[in-house]
C-alpha cells in the first residue's frame, strides 16, 4: 500500500483515483495541486523544518487523494442518478444481446429481431471502444457489463436451450456461436476497461 508521505506518491494515489474525470482534465489538476503543495512545502521549511519533515507535516494537514479525487469526480457529475448517452448504449448492448438469444428459444432466426439485435450491438460496440472521457456512473455502467454476462445473459442462453427442447443440428450450433460470442464479448469489455484505466470489475454485488 502506498505511504503518500511525499508529493511523489501523493500525485501518484491522486492520478489512479481520478479515473471518471476527463483526460484532459487529469494533467492540470496534478499541476495545481502538486504547486499548491510545494508551495505550502517551502513555507514550512522558511519556519525551519527540513524538507522530509516539511513535508510530512504538510500532507498530514491536506486531503487524502482518494477524497480530493472524489470531490473532482463529483464536479463531473451531473447528480448520483444523472442518465448519459453511454449509459443508454450500455442498456442498448444488452438488449442487442437479449435479441441475438430469440432464436435459441425459437429454434429458428427471425430476420427482424435478428438484425436489430445485430445492428445495436455493432453500433454500441463501436462507441464503447472510441469513447474517451468516462463520467462515474459510465464507468460503473460498463463494469456491468461482464458480470450480467456471467450471471444473466448466459444462464438465461441455457434454460432458452432447455426450454426449447427440439435439439438439433441448427440448436446447437447456434447456442454453441452464441456463447464463444458472450465469451468474446466479455473479453471485449474487459479490454475497454483495462484500456481507459476503468479500475477492476467487481462481482460482489451478485
């Protein structure tokens, strides 16, 4: 665990926990704050300490990071419940996904549902990877996502296989595609997390 007993590891606890503030946004607020501190630093050695113990003394008195990084986070937050639009094409991806199960139950492809199905998991896709800047409640949204694979979509692919009970050669072919797709697609978003510095998934919610 990190000792944040110097300006070095302060910025460095500060800069991990900012993930959900622009990027843009993050070089600056480090710039701020790591003046503000050397500031407050120097002042502390004109009284006659040294620099270690200027220091120390200094952050002791200052926010931890994890509580400055939640006070930015907060400015980027339209309210705790505040709807975005990716937070809508997260829903959209799951849905798409839900459609894409239809002919597991069925037993046979309905071209309509089908081809939504595809389409917005194309597009939803496609705006999750070229996203850049992440709000909070995006970035829960989309560490959602593998755990409702896991649990949800998944088990829900296999009691539509039971349910359907007409085994045959297009039933299992289709289920089989349709869970290396879950497979792929849980990849997929770990990838985007990892790629955006999101933080870890979490299952404990389950």
């Amino acid at each position: 665990m990190m000792r944040e007993n110097n300006v070095n590891e302060y910025l460095e606890t500060l800069k991990e926990n900012l993930t959900g503030v622009p990027r843009e946004e993050i070089k600056p607020i480090l710039h701020e704050i790591e003046d503000h501190l050397n500031r407050e630093i120097q002042n502390e050695i004109h009284n006659g300490k040294d620099r270690q113990e200027a220091e120390k003394y200094v952050l002791s008195k200052f926010k931890k990071p994890q509580q400055l990084a939640e006070d930015y986070l907060q400015t980027y937050e339209q309210s705790p419940k505040s709807v975005t639009f990716l937070s809508v094409v997260s829903s959209m991806w799951l849905i798409g996904a839900v459609y894409l199960m239809n002919p597991i139950l069925k037993g046979f492809i309905e071209p309509a549902f089908f081809t939504l199905g595809l389409a917005v998991l194309v597009f939803a896709s496609i705006y999750l990877m070229l996203k850049k800047n992440w709000r909070k409640l995006e970035i829960k949204t989309v560490k959602l996502i593998p755990p409702t694979i896991a649990f949800l979509i998944f088990p829900l692919s296999i009691v539509s296989f039971w349910i359907n009970g007409n085994i045959n050669s297009f039933l299992l072919s289709y289920t089989v595609i349709y869970w290396l797709f879950l497979i792929i697609s849980s990849l997929y978003f770990f990838k985007i997390i990892k790629k955006n510095n999101l933080g870890k998934v979490s299952y404990s919610f389950f």
